[in-house]
C-alpha cells in the first residue's frame, strides 16, 4: 500500500508508530539486564553514606579542571 491510498487515520497510525519506535530506540537503557560489578555497588553505598552524613562531594570546578573541561 502506498501512502497516497491510505486514509488519515491510517496515516496517523503509521506516523504514530514509527515515532514510538525511534523514540523507544533513542532512549532504550543500553545498560538493561546487565551486572553491576561488586566494587562499584560498594562505592555507590559509600558514597550514599558519606552524602548522608554532611561529606561533600568533589566540587564541580575541580571535576572540571582534573578532565581538562574550560567552563565559563
């Protein structure tokens, strides 16, 4: 079928899917079904900790600097 035989509301359809299909391959979670490694778990938990208990973190200036990131 062609697009000019179909009607509005098949086209609609069509245009509808396929914009829920690219959006769902953008934003598909690249990382589902797959392990954390044991040390990083332990490393968000003690960072969990740390915040939770008044430690800042490293502040963004610096993480700036250290990847050699000019921001202004």
């Amino acid at each position: 079928m062609q697009i000019k035989d179909m009607s509005v509301n098949e086209l609609k359809s069509l245009i509808k899917e396929t914009v829920e299909e690219t959006l769902e391959e953008f934003f598909a979670d690249v990382d589902a079904g797959k392990e954390v490694r044991e040390e990083v778990k332990q490393r968000l938990i003690a960072s969990k900790e740390a915040h939770k208990n008044g430690k800042k973190g490293i502040p963004a200036e610096e993480v700036y600097k250290r990847l050699g990131l000019n921001v202004q």
